[in-house]
C-alpha cells in the first residue's frame, strides 16, 4: 500500500508541475522564455508517462477497474 500512496504522490506532483510549465508557456513574453517552458513541460510530461507506465505494472498499484461512487445520490 506505501508503494501506492508514494508513486500517486510523485504523479500529483509531476502534474502540478506540467500544470504550471503550461500555463509558463502560455503567459511567457519573449521566445526564450517560452522555448524554456516548453522544454520543461515536454521533459515532465515525458516523466509523468514513465511514472504511470511503472504504476500501471505493477497490479499492485494500478487498479485496472476502481470503484465510481456517484457524488449525488
């Protein structure tokens, strides 16, 4: 169960991460700034990827089919 808990907390992070590298690269002024967001991004979305594929072989960690609770009854 620590495993789970650790790998979805790096994923948030990665994803908090390529969430602010975007809006960087949305909001940026001049070329190399944006070209620096950009890369970033790229790099954290190329992570965010190899995390999830770790996560997803291991069974253990990856729920191929989780429980959906409706949030209005």
């Amino acid at each position: 169960m620590q495993d789970q808990v650790i790998m979805n907390d790096v994923l948030t992070s990665i994803k908090n991460a390529c969430d602010i590298f975007m809006h960087g690269s949305i909001e940026s002024a001049t070329p190399n700034v944006n070209g620096t967001f950009k890369q970033a991004l790229n790099d954290y979305l190329c992570m965010q990827n190899e995390v999830y594929c770790k996560m997803q072989a291991k069974p253990h960690i990856h729920n191929p089919n989780p429980q959906w609770t409706p949030l209005c009854h």
